[in-house]
C-alpha cells in the first residue's frame, strides 16, 4: 500500500483550507473567465444584507471584512503559488462594500457602483496602480480598497449631478 506523503500537519491543512475559503469567497474566484468579476458579484448579497444594519454597523461589517482581507491575502498567495493570485477575490469583495457604502438600495445604485469600482479595479489609474507595485498581502489589498473610494467618490459627484 502507497501512503500519500502530507505536507502539513492536520492543523495546518485546517488552516490553509480556511484561509482558500476566505480568500476565494467560498471558491468563487475559482470560476473562469474573470474572477474578479464573479468576485464582485458575489458581494452583492453582503452589500444587501449588511446595508439593513444601518451606517455604524455597515462600516464595523466592513472593516472586519478589511481586517480579514488583510491577514488572508498574503498567505493565500503563498499557497496558490502566485503573487495577486486570480482567485483571491476576497480584496475584490471589500472593494465593492466600500463603494457602496450608503448607496441606496436599488439596482440602479447597485449597478452603477459595481461598473464604476470594476472599471476602476481593472483600468488602475493613478493611484490605484502605484499602491499595488508591491507582492504582500497589503499590496493585493489596498488597490482594491482605492478603487472603492475612487468608485464611492465617482457615485456621489453622480448623485450629486442627479444621475445615480
């Protein structure tokens, strides 16, 4: 009988299971084509839920998220063997939270503030692609996290004009 070699200790497998699960969203950045995009989407029904907990406990939800993206982005990327791994979504999903932050609950809101933080998160324009020039965790972050504001700041000049 040939014994599967193991890499990790159990409790290291547990802990690599759980950081893939959080990274890629529940192994949505694991579809293809564009992962980031099914990443983003996937975080609509969080932006929904946590929209009915009103500003102080959307911004706590939010910032836990960010909390989590940061200590999971790194050693995901460790695991999967690449630097900003595709299927790390997980920064894309904190991304969207803060571009919707106090948006209105309609789909109109919904998708304007999903085309505005996607068209952002992929063009990168300054400073979104200065802030991602490194290979941590931070870095796989934060540019999605600036493309968030960018898109927030986007949908209240658009509110603000009357067309969002």
């Amino acid at each position: 009988m040939v014994q599967k070699k193991r890499f990790l200790p159990e409790s290291s497998r547990s802990s690599r299971r759980l950081i893939l699960a959080l990274a890629t969203w529940g192994g949505v950045g694991y579809l293809p084509l564009a992962p980031g995009t099914w990443g983003t989407a996937a975080a609509l029904p969080l932006w929904w839920l946590l929209a009915h907990l009103g500003p102080l406990g959307y911004a706590s939800a939010v910032a836990l998220l960010l909390a989590i993206s940061l200590q999971v982005a790194g050693p995901a990327q460790t695991i999967l063997g690449r630097v900003d791994h595709p299927a790390i979504v997980i920064d894309e999903v904190t991304g969207l939270l803060i571009a919707l932050a106090g948006t209105s609950l309609t789909w109109t809101g919904a998708l304007t503030g999903f085309l505005l933080f996607r068209a952002l998160d992929i063009l990168k324009p300054w400073p979104i692609r200065w802030l991602s020039r490194g290979t941590g965790g931070l870095e796989v972050v934060i540019d999605d996290v600036a493309a968030g504001i960018m898109a927030r700041m986007a949908l209240e000049i658009l509110t603000a004009a009357g067309g969002g």
